[in-house]
C-alpha cells in the first residue's frame, strides 16, 4: 500500500480515460487503491468445461467418449481457473481413456472439497507426480528464483545443463532438449510464458506463484533439490552442520553479510544468487565464495560485483557455469583457462572492452561466452602436443568480440557456431582485403556453415567514409537472424540483405541505416517474417508484396518518422 501512495501521484486523473490494473489477492489493498475493486467471479460449469478442453485439446474438439468425465473434472474444480489449468496439464501427461479420465475426476473430488487454496496444491502435487522423471528436477528449479520473477529462457536452459539435469537424445543438442523440456513444461501450464522472441521462441518465462511456493517446498523439504538461505525470526543463519547437507544453495539478499559468517559446505555444488539489485561484495569477501565451497559446478553471481579474481577463484576445477557482473575487470587472465570443466562464461561489465586471455581454445566443454564488452580473445597458435585441441566443436555462442578477431584461424576452430556478436569498429570488419580480392575479415564470418544469428554493434558514429554492405554471398548461407546497430549504411545497400534466402529476422537499431528514402526493389527478402526499424531519418518508404511475401504486419516494429509510405502488402 505503502508503495502505490507513492507513485500513484505519476497518474493523475485527467479526464484522458487512461486506466491502471492492478491485481491482488488480498482484499484490503484492493479497497485502499480503490474504494469499489471488481471482484473476479468463478467460473460457471460451462465456462469451466470450455477453459479445460481448450487446455487439453488446443484447438480440436473433444472426442465424445471423453466428454462425461471431462464435464465432471471441469464442474469438480468449482469454478476455480489456476485449479482447472493444474489438472489440465495433469491430462495432457495421461493417455485419452475413458477410464484414466475417471480416475482423475476422483482424484478432483478428494482435493476440492471446498475453494481452500490447500486445496490447490493438491492438485499441484497431482500434476507434478504425472511428470516424467527427467522434468521433475527442471520443473523444481524454477523455484529457485525470486518468487514472481520473470526468469530468461536462455539462462534457464544453461542452467538445467550445468546442473546435469539434461541427457543427450539422439543428435539433439542439448540446448535443443532442454528448449522441448520448457515447451513441455508450459504445455502442461506449469510455466508460463511472458515473452516470446521475434521468431516465437520462448524469451522471459515465470512460475505463477501457487506453483513457485510448490516448487520451494517440495525442492527444500522433499527432494533437498536446494535450500534458500534466508535469516530466520531469530536472525541466524545456518550453521556449518546444516550447510553440510546441502548441494545447492540459492539466495537473493544479505550476501555479503552470509558470507561474513565463514560458511563452510564442502558438498554444495551450485551457488545462486538472483535478485534485482546488484550487491557491492567487499574486495575482503571476494575469497570467501570458493573457500567456502570448493566443489563448485554452478556460480549464477550476476547480482554481485566483482572486482577482481582471487586465486582460490581459479581452484573451482568443477565449475560449469560462471555468471558474474563488474564495473573494473577489464582481463579474464590465463589462470582462468584452467577451469577446463566451463561450459558457460557470463561477463556484465561496465567496461567497453574485455581481453581475454585465457586459452578458451583448450577449454573443449564451453559452449557460451557471453559478455555485453567488445572481447578481444587469444591467439590460436599452433598446439603444442597432440593434447591440445585443434578444434572446439561445442562452442556455439560467442557475444560479443571485437572486428579484429574475426580471423580465419578462429573460425575455423569453431565451426558450430550459431550465434556471433560483434561490437567494436565496424569498418575494420567490412573493409576490403588488401590485394581486392574479398570482403577481408568479414568473408571469414560468411564461412560458417552453422551460424544463425549474427549481431554487429558498431562503436565509431559515422565513419570517415561511408561503410557499405558486402555481397550477398558473402554472409552465412544459413544466416536466419541479422542485427545491425549504429551502422549508419545506406538504405540502398538493403537490396543486399533482400538476397539472403533464409532471413526470417531483420532488427535495424539505433541508426543502422541512413537516409530519409527508401525504395525497395522487386523480388526481396523471401522468408523474412519479422522486420523492426527502430530510430532511424526514414521519412519514406516504398515496397510490395513482391518484396515481402512472408512479412507479418504484426511484426512490424517500430517504424517512425515514416510519413510517406507505400506498402501495398499490407492493404
């Protein structure tokens, strides 16, 4: 309440019939926000009955054999929306039988008795126990977040790697087993989805918060999956008999004072710290982390800043993931090349530039190397012995390097790329060969066969001269997603771009091309679906359906300033 009296003064009641929804379960704070709050009604049989067979059938009908019992599970709910989802989800896991049908409209009678929210998590627990073995532990983990937190879909995937919860199946990568587990856990409506990317993937994910207290509880107490540390009433933490028990720890606040108690855990394997805020760690507490836990697989420490590298740091030989945040470190030294075991490095710096110096190259399990500093890394000189890898075929993200590291003898070392960010000066990447032969280092980028996504950030404005675009052939022929920042092309040299045959997303920020025109030639851009525009001169723009035929105009982001445009698909 307290927090709405502040900020309630920022919308003012004038007459515009602009409107703020807030939520809340407790009535009190509805009443304080509003003297007359709309209190949500519950479902009626048929409204229940029509929620449950869209969960479980999507878009088909029910079959008629199904239709009785379904009816019965939907009326037993009791008009409860969260309780109708739960068991929808539990559905989908069961096969379509009459008989298993009725067996779980038994199972609604015993839990909903009456609308208590107990209740509810009854039928959570029912819904979790129909989960294969393998999403059980994917599932939990989410509780380790903040409750109510919107949690990246990407950070969660490296995460479920890092902590073994995913197998290999096949020729699937895990990243790509991992992305079907989250589908199948949203399938189920026990993760919702907040965010999808321009290409419908899932971005920002949550847990609603009936099912995170679920997750907690059944993580800490059941299954000892992790243990949120927290002081309690008597303001303690806990003491080293009890840390002992532990493998993952997650907390989201008073790190620093935690760390000040000299915690010992030699069998915690995961340390999570979460939180919105980022926390100062002393420079005196900075060893206190691997001292503490010396077997360490997973550090997530985005939320603590760190301003240098201890040497016990570069002891955690066990360490799979590695996320952390600083505003100094300008050097990942060569110690750190030692954590052969790394599968995903995280940097977040306040820094413009990272050096790495580590040999990433003889680190054969990264997968990731994700920092928002333009990275200059190693040399690849020729291996010493024959221990020393050539090639690092698991490396399929590297974000972001400089334009000077674009060489032949990198990418040649990391032929399964997907994803490449590139941030620096951007003209050193497009310039020329010297004998005029090719398109210099950026020819080197068009040789990867499995990239994907490719990201230039260009950190010079405006150029001595004007930069252009190389041909067509040579960007990566599977190239499905193209982002271009402050690159100030021209827009002419978008006739380039239209010739990528697999360009499903096309982002244009912050000035990526300049002039106040543009006239897009026939026949362009064949697959792309998404096209976002954003700050930009454009002031006129001329197309047809002859240059976009997949172009969705939901997915048109973005476009302003634009007060003469033609765009004869879109009629």
């Amino acid at each position: 309440m307290e927090a709405w009296d502040r900020i309630k003064i920022a919308f003012p009641n004038n007459g515009k019939r602009n409107r703020v929804l807030m939520t809340t379960r407790q009535s009190h704070v509805a009443k304080h926000c509003n003297d007359k709050p709309h209190d949500l009604k519950f479902l009626t049989k048929d409204e229940s009955w029509e929620l449950l067979e869209k969960k479980v059938f999507h878009k088909e009908k029910c079959p008629p054999e199904l239709e009785l019992p379904g009816k019965s599970i939907a009326e037993k709910c009791m008009g409860l929306p969260l309780a109708i989802v739960v068991i929808a989800g539990a559905l989908i896991g069961k096969g379509k039988t009459t008989r298993e049908w009725e067996l779980v409209a038994a199972s609604v009678g015993e839990h909903l008795i009456n609308r208590d929210p107990e209740n509810c998590k009854k039928l959570v627990q029912m819904s979790y126990d129909r989960l294969p073995y393998d999403l059980k532990a994917c599932f939990l983990y989410c509780g380790a977040f903040p409750g109510g937190s919107q949690i990246p879909a990407k950070k969660l995937i490296r995460l479920w790697i890092a902590e073994g919860f995913i197998q290999y199946q096949g020729p699937l990568a895990l990243e790509d087993v991992a992305e079907d587990h989250l589908n199948d856990l949203v399938n189920r409506n026990l993760v919702m989805v907040m965010q999808r990317s321009c290409s419908g993937q899932i971005k920002i994910c949550r847990v609603h918060d009936m099912l995170h207290e679920f997750c907690r509880h059944e993580a800490m107490t059941e299954e000892n999956l992790f243990q949120e540390i927290k002081q309690g009433q008597e303001r303690f933490f806990p003491g080293k008999q009890e840390l002992a028990t532990y493998r993952r720890l997650c907390i989201h606040s008073l790190v620093p004072e935690f760390l000040s108690t000299k915690p010992s855990g030699e069998h915690v394997r995961s340390f999570l710290c979460v939180g919105s805020k980022k926390i100062d760690m002393p420079p005196n507490e900075i060893p206190s982390i691997p001292k503490a836990f010396p077997l360490l697989r997973v550090l997530d420490a985005e939320s603590i800043k760190f301003n240098r590298f201890s040497r016990e740091f570069f002891k955690l030989f066990h360490l799979r993931y590695i996320a952390l945040s600083t505003d100094k470190i300008k050097t990942i030294p060569a110690d750190f090349g030692n954590l052969w075991n790394v599968q995903t490095l995280i940097v977040e710096t306040q820094q413009a530039t990272l050096d790495i110096k580590a040999d990433i190259w003889n680190m054969t399990r990264l997968r990731h190397v994700c920092t928002n500093a333009s990275a200059t890394l190693p040399s690849t000189k020729r291996p010493k012995s024959s221990k020393d890898n050539l090639v690092n075929r698991c490396l399929q993200t590297l974000s972001t390097i400089a334009p000077e590291c674009c060489t032949a003898e990198v990418f040649t070392r990391t032929p399964n790329l997907k994803k490449l960010g590139v941030r620096g000066k951007i003209d050193a990447l497009l310039e020329t060969s010297k004998d005029g032969s090719g398109s210099g280092l950026f020819s080197n980028i068009g040789k990867l066969a499995c990239l994907e996504y490719l990201k230039l950030v260009n950190d010079t404005r405006l150029s001595s001269k004007p930069l252009h675009l190389p041909p067509a052939y040579i960007f990566p022929q599977k190239l499905k997603k193209l982002s271009l920042v402050d690159t100030w092309f021209e827009w002419k040299d978008m006739s380039i771009l239209g010739l990528l045959p697999d360009l499903e997303v096309l982002k244009l920020k912050e000035n990526a091309f300049k002039g106040q025109s543009w006239e897009q030639e026939d026949g362009g851009f064949p697959r792309l679906q998404v096209l976002w525009i954003e700050r930009t001169d454009l002031t006129s723009w001329k197309a047809s359906s002859g240059n976009f035929p997949r172009l969705k105009p939901s997915l048109l982001y973005h476009v302003i300033n634009l007060r003469n445009s033609q765009l004869n698909w879109l009629m």
